[in-house]
C-alpha cells in the first residue's frame, strides 16, 4: 500500500519547522481574514451562515500547507477508515444493549453491523475499504473522494457515505471506497489506474453487475470519477480494460467536480473570496498532479473541460452506453461552478437520452456535503444525495 495511506508521513525538520511557523504566525490573522471576508460576502449575497467558518479554516489548510504537510497533520486513509468502523459499531452495539427494551434505533442497527474489510488491489498500492457487508449487498457504491489528491479521507467523507448511501436502503447497499495514492507520491495517471481496478475488482467478484453499481466523488474524486466514465469510453492505455457486458452502470455522481486546470473563469473571480478554494491553490493542485509532459489529448482523461470546445462533445457522446444516470451538483458560492455546468452541458448535448440531473445551490460553497459530514448533519446536500440514490435504485 502507498506510504501516504498505510502508515504516517513523516517530515524533515526544515519541514516540521515550516509547518509550525505556518501554524503560530501566519494562521491566526489569515484565519481571522477568512473568517471575515466569507461572512461578510455570505451575508451580502443572501447566503446561510452555516459552514463558512469551516470553508475559511479549510481556505487556510488547502492554501498554505504542502501535501506532506496535509498527511502529516492527517491520519492515513486507511487508519481513519478502521478507527471510524470500530468506534461507531462499538458504541452502537453498546447502546443496542443498554435500552434493549426499547424499539433499536435504525442507524445503530446498521452501525453495529460495520466491520473492518479491506481488499487490497493488484498494484499493492491501493485498496477498497467496505462499509457493509460486500457479501450480502445487492448495490454497490464505488466511492472516490476528494481532497486534492493530496488529503487523505476525512471523516466527514465516510459520514456523508452512511448516511447518504448505507442509509439510503438498510442491508442491500455497501460501500466501497477507493483507497489511492496521493500526491506527491503519485501523480496521474496513477490514481486513474487504481479506480480503474477498483471497479474491474467489483465486476470480476460477480457478486453486482453493471447496473448494480454507482460510482462517483467530490472535488478531485468528482475529477477520478469522469476519469472513469472516459476510460470506459476511451479505454486509456495504461489502465484495465473494463468490460461491462453491454449494460451501463446505474449512475454516477459528480459532487463540486474538479474537471478544469483554468482558473480564468468568471466564478473564480466572483468566488475565490469566499470559497475554501482559490486560484492559488488549485495552480498548486495542478502542479503536483498533472505531469509537465502531458501529452496532447491527455485532457480527456485527466481535465476533459480543457479539451477544445469541438472536442468536448465528441468525447463524451456514447456516456450514456456506459452509465443509465448522472448527478451533479455544484455551489453557486464556488469557483468550480464554471466548469460544473460546462460539463453537465456536455454531456446533455453529447448524449440526448442521458438523465442528468443538476443542481445549483445559493447557499452552498465548494463540496457542501462534505462539511455536512465534518459536522456529523443529516444537512440538506446529504439528504439531496440520499433521496437521488433511493430514487435510482427504487427504494422506499
């Protein structure tokens, strides 16, 4: 498994002693700045309070700390993953058996059920981590998260997947979150090969077909999900074919994707103040991700929004061959909204009988779900999840 996700980060002393001049001297008035400067533009624009304090906290992190920095702060995917499982089935099992006079609380049935599962993938260098029992489900979530390929999973990431998916039908869902690796230890197309054998795994098990299946993220891991959704259209050389037997996935969703290395565009300017994102810290995003030397064509499958504007179209016409469903959703406070609806516009043109459902929030900034999870709310972004999910699947 990569080093960034199987044991922590350790940092040289030149690198400790950024770190901490970061933290003493130049977070406390920047956080101040953040703070003010996301208020004060939610409240001119009509715009809810809630989790700006948290975008201005993240605005700092993602702007000024290195990716080692980041995974040196963070505990690795996978550690977070297994504390997260045996900390909430623990206490639900606790509480299960404390008011076993009383009607069980739904959730806890499900919580206690969770136990650690991971598979390794061929690479050795990325895994899936289940959440819910593989064996019995019948819907799979292929679940790819952001942060830059440069964060490790958050805890928000893997509240936002029990609530918005495991929830969504008790018992037929699992979840299988792609454990890749992140920068600098890997740049593209490395993590694009590892989603690619994340979901040949699920296929090849037998256990779900095609249409059994989702697939989708937020941010970098909306950015690995259309690298998914191309590959299975344009099949890139250096990943696993993937064959789906002529049936398409079930659907796929796009949360605040990162599908453009332009930072030019009209709601970078109106929203870089206010959002946890800049232009600063998405040129430094795409710096440690996208290799000097891409090749020509290359956009396709890693920024599929930068492609000529005749391209696009020609690029993604047969999306709706390989999946039946598309959900995206963007911020109208967020600097990606540009390129989240360039995208969504694509893929209606390139595809007339695609159902693309979009939705554009007033309130919401970059990746609102996610700090719905960091807060441990059932918000309103984690409830539009869940309801799309019953709603492709049929559930009640």
């Amino acid at each position: 498994m990569s080093p960034a996700a199987s044991k922590p980060i350790t940092l040289s002393l030149l690198g400790k002693l950024s770190l901490l001049f970061k933290l003493l001297i130049i977070a406390p008035p920047q956080l101040l700045l953040n703070n003010l400067r996301c208020h004060l533009l939610a409240l001119s624009r009509g715009a809810s309070f809630n989790y700006y304090a948290l975008c201005a906290f993240n605005k700092f992190a993602l702007r000024h700390l290195t990716p080692l920095q980041l995974q040196f702060i963070l505990p690795p995917t996978i550690a977070l993953y297994k504390s997260w499982v045996r900390r909430h089935s623990t206490s639900a099992i606790k509480r299960l058996s404390t008011f076993s006079a009383t009607p069980p609380n739904p959730e806890d049935l499900v919580l206690s059920d969770l136990k650690v599962d991971i598979e390794s993938l061929p690479d050795g260098q990325s895994s899936l981590l289940w959440l819910g029992d593989r064996t019995k489900a019948s819907k799979v979530v292929l679940f790819l998260h952001g942060g830059g390929y440069a964060v490790p999973m958050l805890p928000g990431h893997v509240n936002w997947c029990f609530r918005s998916y495991l929830l969504a039908s008790p018992g037929d869902v699992a979840v299988a979150v792609l454990q890749y690796t992140l920068v600098p230890h890997g740049r593209y197309p490395t993590q694009l090969k590892q989603a690619a054998a994340g979901l040949d795994h699920i296929l090849k098990a037998g256990v779900v077909r095609p249409g059994d299946i989702i697939i989708g993220g937020d941010s970098a891991g909306g950015n690995l999900t259309c690298s998914l959704l191309s590959h299975l259209l344009h099949p890139h050389p250096e990943a696993v074919a993937i064959n789906l037997a002529q049936q398409p996935l079930a659907g796929a969703f796009l949360v605040s994707p990162w599908v453009s290395a332009r930072t030019d565009g009209s709601s970078f300017k109106k929203n870089g103040g206010i959002d946890m994102l800049s232009t600063p810290t998405i040129d430094s995003a795409c710096g440690h991700l996208l290799p000097k030397d891409l090749k020509e064509g290359e956009e396709g499958w890693s920024m599929p929004v930068d492609l000529p504007q005749d391209k696009q179209e020609e690029w993604f016409a047969g999306l709706d061959k390989v999946v039946s469903k598309v959900y995206i959703t963007a911020g109208e406070q967020e600097v990606f909204l540009d390129q989240s609806v360039q995208l969504a516009e694509v893929f209606k043109k390139a595809n007339k009988k695609l159902d693309v459902k979009v939705e554009l929030m007033k309130s919401e900034a970059h990746d609102w779900i996610l700090l719905e999870g960091e807060k441990k709310h059932d918000g309103d972004a984690t409830k539009r999840m869940r309801t799309w999910v019953k709603g492709l699947w049929g559930f009640q």
